[in-house]
C-alpha cells in the first residue's frame, strides 16, 4: 500500500512511520518540513501546512493514497480534517488519531467506545469529535471506509509530553516527587509502539471500517502507584510527599498532564475481539524500554529547572 501519514516526525507519528517501512508500505508524509532529518530513508517528503487548504491541494492534488492516517493535532479542526480529505484526488482507507478525551469522564467507569462523547475536555475534545464527526459522516454518505482510534497517555522513547520523563527526571537525581493529595486516581497507558502496530494492523482492513477503538494498555494505575512503579522499574529509592491542592487552586505538578481530578479507565475489548489486537508492552516492561530510551540519550543528565518545587517542597517541611 501507498500510506499518507500526516506528521511523521514527532512522537506517535515518527513510530507510525517506521511501523508501516517494517511492514512493507510505501510511506509518505505531509508537514511544514521542519524535521526532516528525522524521518528514515525511503520515505517520501511532502511539504504543506495542514491547516492551509490551498497548499494541501498544492502538495496533494493528483496524488493516490491506499491509505491516510491523520495523527497531528495543531490545534485541527473538522474543517481541517475534511481539508485533508479532499485535496489528494484519491484516498482508501483512512485512520484518525483521536482521544479517549473525547469521553464524558463525568461518567462511571470503564469508558468504552459506546460512552457518549461530551466537552468534559473544552476544545480539545470538541475539535476531536469534529474530525471524528467528519469522517464518519464520509463513511456513512460515501462509503469510504475510515477508522477512528482512541487512545490515552501515550508513552514511550520520543515523547512530546513530559509524563513518565518527569518522573525519571527527579528520581534519577534522587529527588522526592510531590503527589497532589492522595495520588488516588486512576490512570491507564499505552506504549506508542503498540498503538502504531495496532495502527499499520488496521490500515486495508475492511473490518476495522467505520469503528471507534480504544487503543491502550490493559493496566490501570494510580497516581502513586504509577510512581512507584517508575521507582521499581528504576531502582531507586522513593520519598512521596502529599501536596494538598489548595481550594480553587492548582494541583501540584505532576507531569504534563497526569494531576487531573477524575478517573480515566477504558474497556479494549472490542479491539481484541474484533482485530484480534493486544499490546505487547506491560506498563512495566514499556516504562523499562522508555527508560533505555531516556539514559541512551543523555536525559538523565539535562538540566532541569526544579525551582518552584523546591519551594512547594520547602512550604511543606520537606526540604
């Protein structure tokens, strides 16, 4: 198959990339061309700004693509996701990154793909459901077989978000890590090297066509216990310290996005039973493979400005 693959350099979408090479597609990418020299030898370089519509069809026009997978977010709107539709002159199967942020977390758990969508979060989880919206109504009206995929903390070597990073970073300089109030919540993961093989797995699929799939690791986690976690899989030696989140104010740091007040656990079920997909990597085993990834490069020795938690830690008689 002949893939699009837009982005390509960054994170999910650079794993994405190598994914459909190892299995033997042709692959090209669409971006702005800003990290080029990132990408694997053999892959097709397209250069356009998504939310351009009159360079979309510059870079695109005439093009014929097996297969289209939209992975960027800049913030992307349905407007531009049904941009990207229209400007190659032919596209197959296409495969939308969404979020099980587009889930009512209001909810009870566990979430699966039949949990009513709502705005608990704002205008990321509106712009998400717009492009899913959109590509539905294509499947529906026109038939072209399309396939949302809903996944939740995506983890692993290259991360763009600074979750499990955050907490390599204070344990391996042997730092305590501030946990906002109890640590109670319950959070799931997923190894981005199992979402992009569940990916390029679906891409010619017709069973995959017009479906949702939650696509993340089986295990839940606490806060803490994701922490402790990291300390096992580190070998290191752990001191948590409870940072109470004051009344209408913000909770203490605790990556990029892990301090927020709700549970986030999914069902995977309907990939297994339908594709027959599951993950490779156990949260420990994948947070061991990130942890390669971070010491390789150098990680462990970056600086890291930890200022204003030594102050937080100070005002709660932990430093």
């Amino acid at each position: 198959m002949r893939v699009l693959v837009v982005g390509g350099t960054e994170f999910i979408s650079l794993h994405l990339v190598r994914a459909l090479q190892r299995d033997g597609h042709r692959v090209a990418v669409l971006n702005r061309g800003r990290r080029s020299e990132r990408l694997p030898s053999g892959v097709e370089r397209l250069v356009a700004d998504r939310k351009d519509p009159a360079a979309l069809r510059a870079a695109l026009g005439g093009q014929r693509f097996d297969g289209l997978v939209d992975v960027t977010y800049a913030p992307t709107t349905g407007e531009d996701v049904a941009a990207m539709l229209d400007a190659p002159a032919a596209v197959g199967h296409v495969i939308f990154v969404s979020t099980a942020r587009v889930y009512d977390h209001a909810r009870p758990i566990p979430y699966d793909e039949d949990t009513p969508r709502s705005l608990y979060w704002g205008e990321y989880a509106k712009h998400k459901i717009a492009g899913e919206d959109v590509l539905l109504a294509r499947h529906r009206d026109r038939g072209l077989p399309v396939t949302i995929v809903r996944p939740t903390h995506v983890y692993g070597p290259l991360n763009t978000r600074n979750n499990e990073t955050f907490f390599f970073d204070r344990l391996a300089r042997g730092r305590p890590v501030l946990v906002p109030d109890a640590g109670g919540w319950l959070r799931q993961f997923g190894h981005v090297e199992d979402l992009a093989d569940a990916m390029a797995a679906m891409l010619g699929n017709p069973a995959a066509s017009g479906r949702a799939y939650n696509v993340m690791g089986e295990e839940t986690i606490t806060q803490v216990g994701f922490v402790e976690l990291i300390a096992e899989v580190m070998k290191r030696p752990l001191t948590v310290v409870s940072a109470p989140t004051p009344a209408g104010g913000k909770a203490a740091p605790f990556g990029q996005n892990l301090a927020y007040d709700c549970h986030a656990v999914h069902t995977t079920t309907r990939v297994r039973a339908e594709l027959g997909l599951r993950p490779r990597y156990t949260l420990g085993a994948g947070l061991a493979h990130t942890l390669a990834w971070y010491t390789r490069e150098g990680l462990d020795k970056r600086d890291v400005d930890f200022g204003a938690e030594d102050a937080l830690l100070r005002s709660l008689g932990a430093r």
